[in-house]
C-alpha cells in the first residue's frame, strides 16, 4: 500500500476558491491521519498550497470510511421540520434566525424603556451562513453532504482515495474518473470564478451563464464546503455582500482550528472592513494560544515571524446588489502586514499597540465621504503590500484632515510620535524614513510647525490662544511636497513668520512670565536643507514633505501640546440588522 506526506491544491482560479480547498484538504488529511492538529500544516507556493503531514499516511477503504459518517461540514437545516441525513447532526439555522429576531425585538423594547430579558448567544457561524444562504449556496452543500452519507460505502472510499492520489502526485481531481460521481452545482459564494459572465472564452454572443458543469469537480467542491465552515466570513454593505476567506501562508491545523472561532469586527463599509479584518487577525496572531505550542511563551506567531509568515492575505470577493441577484462584480486579496520580526514578548505588544492604535485612528473614518474613503484607500494599499510611500502619503492626508476636524470641533485621533518611530526604526522601509526623522533640522522644524498648527489650534480651543494658527501650512507642504525647490522655499518662508512672531512675542514679555516658543535656527535649516540635497529624487522629497506633516500632527510621548477630544471607540463583532 502506498503512503503519502504532502499533497497539493493548484491555485486554479485566481480566488479564494482555491484557498478554501487547501483548507479543506488540511481538516480532512488531519482526520485521517488520527487527529493530532499540530501534525498536519498547510503552505502557500507560488502556484500551488501544499499540506503537509508530519507522519505518512496510508489511503485504504478502512481509514477513509469515517468521512461517510462525517463528511467534515455541516449540514445547514433553513426551514422546519427539515432534517439531515440519519448520523448526521445539522445547524439549526432556523433557531438561530430566532434568536437574532427576538435580539432585535428585546432592542426595540428597551429603546421603550422595557427591561432587556437576557437572551442565548446566537452561533458565531449563523452571519456566514445567512450571506451564504443569501448567495444560494445551502442547497448545493445540503445535496453533495447527502450524496457522501447515502454512497455505497466501497464507491466511495475508493473515489476519495482516488481523488486524493491525484492531489498528492500533483494532478487535478478532475482528470481522475470514479464510480461515485455525484453532480454538484457551481455556486459563486464558494468559486467566485463561476459566476455568471465570467467565463466565456470568447464574445461569441450576448447570453451569459456561469462556468459549465463538466469543469467543476464533486471532491474540489467537497473540500470548499469543508474549508468554507473555517475560514469563511463575511460583511453586509448595504445590500451588498463582500466575503472573506484567511489565506494560510505556513500554518498548522491549529491554527485554522483556532481561528474557525474568531469573530471579526463589523462594518458596513468595504475599505474599512478589508482593513479591519487585517488588523482582527494580526491581534489574534499575536495573542496567546488556547493550546500547548512549540514557542516558548504560547503565542501563535513564532520567534523569527511576521504576522504575514503564518497567514498571507485576505482574499475577498464583492457580491453587489442588483435587485433581484448578487452577481460577483470584484476579487481582490489583501496582505497582512510584515512590518517587523517577532523575537521575543516586547514584540509581541509592540505589535499589538501599534495595531490597537491604528485601529482607533482609523475606525472614525466615515468611507461615505471621498476624502476619508481616499484615506482608507491609501491605508489598505500600505496594508497590503507595505508599501510605504503610501503609508506617508497617508499620513500627510491625514494630518490635513484632522486639522479641519478639529476646527470644526469634531473627535479626530492621533498617532503618537514615539510608536510612528518605532514602527519605522522596527520596519526599515526602502526609503530614506529613518535617516529623515533621526535629522536635527527635520526635528526641530517639525516641532515648531506643530506649535504653530496643532499646538495653537489647541490652544485657540481653550482660549489660551497668543499665536497665530497656520491653517494652510499641512496643505501647502502637501501641495509642494515632489517639487524640492518650491517645498524648501514653503519651508523657509514658515520659518520666517514663525521666528518673526517668537521675537515679537519676546519683545512684548520681555521679563514678564509667558507662553513662549523657542526659535528655528540657521543651523536647523541648514541641516534640513542638506537633508533635501542627499534626497533628490521626486519621491523621498515627498517622502521629507508627508513625514513633516505626520510628525507635525501627532501627539508627542506625554501627550503634551494638543489633546484628543474624547471619543467612545466601539468594536463589535455581530451584525445589528438583518
């Protein structure tokens, strides 16, 4: 009898769909093999995953009947009275829908002024499987789970045998025939690449229809259904629907196991949700292990790791509403961050304040309005692909935005300066970022734009007001920021009326006690000019302009010159309509 260690799924389709069958090979090799979830990992290559087991596993008839009696995912009972195949225990998505129905009813009660009944937690499953019971996609699972449990047992055993022979020499599923071959509808919450008007070849006439049925193979769909019960999410926008689905970069079963019970944060808005999904599953990464792990201190990222090294991306795929149907109209996939290596516990919080705090800084960010939605837009790109041109173009954008927020006193969050440097000093970006914040000069010029923005304006808010507040200045540095010569003569003339105003205000207290700045000198403007020379090109003098704007409009260590107003952050994890 042959044994096997490692098998494949091929990205075949450019979607999560591939992912989910990886997934759901990893659950299925770990029952065969006998359970043991550390035993069993899955890796992202370049064209391929691969699952891995640490033992070898011997394919017989014997071993592989347990997938009869338990096909690995649910089967999802929508109306009452209906039931499951005998052995098989289903979800009661009926009960559940009840339960969010009374939820929303003990609500409206207690706005009246009602007491509020305690009430059972609805299961973390029931937002997936109303998205996917929205995008037609209960019934096909249903059919196929009762096909396997209803199989003779012999045809079976030696299709899934068959099946999984070929994964593990590197072939399609579909090119191996088997006896058992049950017909299994192509669904596009499960295989994007199936919807409707994706896949003609050629314009050869006007109809359009999903991908034809001799492409879709009954084990690939059962490994999807499989996987979609432990990666899959999913948000309402409006009356689209945009699902989710985690991508293993080098991950145990453990890992996916664990990860089957997160909920992630909810949103209504997609950037935000992309982001927000990121940021869930980094805080989970470094949280700590529910379970004995190899690391030493039971985290699930490991010494030598980037949140990215255990789970690459998000992968997601926007169903948008056109009355009547959700027709897929985008796939995209979002990467999670890798901005430094774990090495040890100080990391481990450096990453979870840092995503803490971006979390808050973002989260008042209303998508609605096209300002703030081109903010989530050039966060998401710095998320997805680190790069760091626009993180800074962000936060120049971002310190132009809040000084209008906060004019028109509404809550704005900041950055705190001590953490933007450690994520540059930790991260090391390709760009000259550490050399232009450890500079004197940008130091020093930074500082006093801030006194002369951020500071005032504060300062004007509590009527202590004495200077004159640059309202302009974030975004003439802006405007100016790829053109060296002009964004240096922007600078110059700031200084100028700023160590004009110092002087004045010098003169007027002269011994007196008083709210005074200190001046820019010749040499701070000299050392920042220099800094201008090394620098040259288009993009690190942008670079030199949005740095001095984030710099400018954070909080400094102590929190000193400006304060947050106060705003309630609330993170929830449940969906609050129906």
């Amino acid at each position: 009898m042959t044994v096997y260690r490692e098998f494949y799924i091929g990205k075949r389709t450019g979607t999560y769909a591939d992912t989910l069958a990886a997934v759901g090979l990893t659950k299925m090799l770990r029952v065969l093999q006998g359970g043991d979830s550390s035993l069993v990992s899955v890796t992202e290559q370049s064209s391929r995953f691969g699952v891995k087991l640490a033992k070898p596993l011997e394919l017989n008839e014997e071993g592989v009947s347990i997938l009869q009696r338990d096909p690995l995912y649910y089967f999802i009972a929508t109306k009452p009275g209906e039931n499951a195949p005998e052995g098989i225990v289903p979800y009661d998505y009926v009960a559940n829908k009840a339960i969010i129905d009374a939820y929303h009813e003990a609500r409206k009660r207690k706005k009246g002024g009602e007491e509020q009944e305690e009430l059972p937690n609805v299961s973390s499953k029931f937002y997936v499987y109303q998205k996917v019971h929205i995008l037609q996609g209960i019934s096909a699972r249903n059919k196929l789970l009762e096909e396997i449990v209803f199989a003779k047992q012999e045809e079976l055993a030696q299709a899934v045998i068959a099946k999984l022979e070929a994964l593990a020499n590197g072939k399609l599923p579909g090119e191996v025939a088997t006896k058992f071959n049950p017909k299994v509808a192509a669904v596009q919450v499960f295989n994007p690449s199936v919807g409707k008007g994706v896949n003609r070849l050629k314009a050869d006439g006007a109809a359009r229809g999903p991908l034809p049925s001799s492409f879709i193979d009954w084990f690939e769909e059962w490994l999807r259904f499989i996987g979609s019960d432990i990666v899959l999410s999913g948000n309402s926008i409006g009356d689209d629907i945009k699902m989710n689905v985690v991508v293993p970069a080098k991950a145990s079963y453990r890992h996916l196991n664990e990860l089957e019970e997160l909920k992630f944060s909810y949103v209504r808005t997609s950037r935000k949700a992309d982001i927000l999904a990121v940021f869930d599953l980094v805080l989970f990464l470094v949280g700590k292990a529910d379970v004995p792990t190899d690391s030493e201190w039971g985290y699930r990222v490991h010494v030598g790791e980037t949140p990215r090294d255990v789970f690459s991306a998000v992968q997601t795929a926007y169903f948008k509403s056109l009355g009547s149907a959700k027709p897929i109209s985008n796939i995209a996939s979002i990467g999670l961050p890798q901005w430094f290596k774990v090495q040890g516990e100080a990391d481990i919080v450096r990453w979870e304040t840092l995503i803490k705090e971006h979390r808050d800084v973002l989260f008042l960010l209303n998508e609605d309005f096209t300002e703030e939605a081109e903010l989530l837009h050039l966060y998401r790109d710095f998320l997805s692909s680190d790069e760091w041109q626009s993180f800074l173009r962000f936060l120049g954008s971002y310190g132009c935005w809040c000084m209008k927020r906060r004019e028109a006193d509404k809550p704005a969050r900041s950055f705190m300066k001590n953490h933007l440097e450690e994520l540059f000093t930790l991260s090391q970006p390709r760009l000259p970022v550490v050399e232009i914040i450890n500079n004197k000069g940008f130091q020093n010029i930074a500082k006093a734009i801030r006194q002369a923005t951020v500071s005032e304006q504060y300062a004007k808010a509590k009527g202590r007001q004495i200077f004159e507040v640059k309202y302009g200045l974030f975004q003439e540095i802006k405007r100016k920021a790829k053109f060296r010569e002009e964004l240096l003569a922007v600078i110059s003339d700031f200084i100028n009326e700023f160590n004009y105003e110092n002087a004045r205000r010098e003169e007027q207290l002269r011994e007196a006690p008083g709210r005074r700045r200190k001046r820019v000198s010749m040499q701070d403007l000299q050392e920042f000019a220099e800094l201008m020379d090394r620098f040259p090109n288009q993009k690190e003098t942008e670079a030199i302009a949005m740095l001095l704007i984030a710099f400018a409009s954070c909080k400094d260590d102590k929190g000193a010159d400006t304060e947050d107003q106060e705003v309630e952050l609330t993170y929830t994890n449940e969906e609050v309509e129906i």
